[in-house]
C-alpha cells in the first residue's frame, strides 16, 4: 500500500514539475526584411505567440524607448528606431491579475542594426603659421557601433574631392581664400557593401557644410593700418648655441608658432607651389648669398661656405607667385656672439 501512494505522488510531482505552459511567448520580424535600416525606419513585428488566457504583452525594442504595453494579443507592432546601434529585442507575457506573474519570455539577441549617420560638424586647423596645408577632422560625437561601415567623403570646395576610412585628412590647397573662405562639405555614407533590408544603402548619408578660411602664413594684420603686411623676423644668431641657427624660408617647414613670434627664424610660408629666390647682400652692397629653391635654408654662410661676420645684412625676396606682394625686401641683424 505504501509503495502504491509513493508511486501516485511520485507521478502527481511529476505531471506537476513538466507540465506544459498556458502562455508560449514568441514572435517574428515581419516579412523578415527589416533587420538591418537606416534610423527612422519602422520595424514591423509579428506576435506569434501562443496564449489561453487574456494577458498582458509587454515589448521592449531594445534602444531605451519607453516599453509597449498591450492588453489583448496584438498581431503586429511597429517601432521606430532612431539611434545607431545593435538592439535586442524582447516580448514578455505577464499575468496581471496574478500580482503581475511572468508568464513566458521571448527574447532575440542583436536582431536589429541601425546604422545613423549624424554628423554635427568637423574641425580643421591649419600647419604651423597658416599655410595652405589644413588637417580636417571629423567630430568625436560620431560614435557609431561600426566604425568601419561609413565612408568620410571631404568636398574642399576647391574642386577636389577625396574619400577616406579614416575620420581625419590632411588637404593642401593651392591658393588662400581668407575672405570668406573655401566651402568644405563632409558627407558620411554608408559604404556600399553595407546591404540594408530595404535596400536602400545610398539613401543613408549625412553632410555638413562649414566655411574654412585659408591664410598665408607669410603675411600678418598691421594693427594700424589693417592691411596685410610680411611677417618676417629679423634677428639670426648663428652662433652655435642651439637657437636661432638658420634662416628659413620654407613652405613646408614645421616650426612652432612660438619661435617665429620671438623672431627666432626668418620664415616665409607660402603654397608650395612656385619657386623663390633670395639675395643677402653686406652692408656694403656686395652679394654673399643667392638661392633659388622651394625651400631655402640660410645657416649664415657665403655662397662659397664661408661663415659671414655679425653684423647688419639686406635680403631681396621674389617668386613667381601671383600675388606680388609676396616680393619684398629689408634687413637682417646677424649675431655670432
């Protein structure tokens, strides 16, 4: 007999500990075509789960949207998403006539991708005394979840154009625009073998437009007069001490800003683009240097090699550069103690 009522209870826990669910909790992306979209775009899913009771279906899209609540079982949903992302997405059935027991769960792990491209804007900063070269970043607000998805194209407004992966680029332009400036438009695109659901890649982009102004570091504002006027220092000291050691006139030279401030360098910062000769002549009228180069450097040495004495020099400027206030001349205190 005892062994009898052990067997019933045993079965009885048994039929209780495997008994099937009332509610079973699932659901599809309808149609299946829109797992991957750009934002704005409206998913639909399908509620394919099965329920013997009036309960309560709560949707949670993943994106920190506030959660859907529905009372009866809804076939479809629709939901909008709005930001870049990997998203999970969740149906839950809750018994809310049972202290909102949860019935059944459905959830499906990074089921949506949507790619934004929001660009807010970019930055650009020019080399050293404002030449020509300018090095143009993208904001660091863009933060996609797959940085490699987008393609950066730069317009620079100057007819040229370049695409790049990478979110900074370094652009050289052959002549200033300082009023207003050069119109540089960024576009961020999707690139083309990022397939959408919708099949819609080239529709998901984003550009913006900022007015760069484009200087040439050889002239500075006369605070008096307003006008453009060359900056050039004119102190060299030559005299092996580790400052001030050669005279520079260079398109592409790197020195800080600081250094050209103190008249630290004789420097002339154009383009790039033509060539420039240089005469230093003595006090005496007697020429004792020439070069004609893109980049000149002076170390304070005769033509022949020699080192030239302290002492007050003349230099005359020229290039073939347009714009001719570019051809200048003055003088140039040289110290050796």
């Amino acid at each position: 007999m005892k062994k009898i009522v052990s067997l019933l209870f045993i079965i009885s826990l048994g039929l209780r500990v495997f008994a099937q669910p009332s509610a079973l909790a699932n659901f599809v992306i309808k149609y299946d075509v829109a797992k991957i979209v750009c934002f704005q775009s409206t998913v639909e899913f399908e509620n394919t789960s099965t329920d013997s009771t009036i309960n309560t279906y709560v949707w949670d899209f993943g994106d920190g949207s506030k959660k859907d609540t529905v009372y009866s079982l809804t076939p479809n949903m629709k939901h909008t998403y709005l930001k870049d992302g990997k998203y999970s997405v969740s149906l839950t059935i809750i018994d809310t006539s049972n202290f909102d027991t949860v019935l059944a769960q459905k959830k499906r792990t990074d089921v949506i991708k949507i790619y934004r491209p929001n660009i807010v804007g970019f930055s650009n900063k020019s080399d050293d005394f404002e030449t020509f070269n300018v090095t143009f970043k993208n904001s660091e607000e863009f933060k996609p979840f797959d940085p490699t998805a987008w393609t950066f194209v730069w317009d620079f407004g100057d007819g040229y154009t370049e695409p790049t992966d990478s979110s900074s680029i370094f652009h050289h332009f052959k002549e200033k625009n300082f009023k207003p400036g050069y119109n540089v438009t960024l576009r961020v695109q999707l690139k083309d073998e990022i397939k959408l659901s919708n099949n819609k890649t080239a529709e998901c982009f984003d550009t913006v437009t900022i007015v760069v102004p484009v200087k040439d570091g050889f002239f500075k504002t006369d605070s008096a007069s307003n006008d453009l006027k060359p900056l050039i220092p004119n102190i060299f000291t030559p005299n092996g001490d580790g400052q001030n050691e050669e005279l520079i006139l260079s398109m592409s030279d790197t020195t800080t800003a600081s250094v050209i401030k103190g008249n630290d360098v004789f420097a002339f910062k154009t383009n790039g683009e033509q060539m420039f000769s240089i005469w230093i002549y003595n006090r005496w009228g007697q020429l004792v240097y020439k070069n004609e180069n893109k980049t000149i450097v002076w170390n304070g040495k005769s033509s022949s090699g020699d080192d030239l004495n302290s002492g007050v020099y003349y230099y005359v400027i020229e290039s073939n550069a347009s714009d001719k206030r570019h051809n200048t001349q003055g003088v140039i205190h040289l110290f050796r103690e």
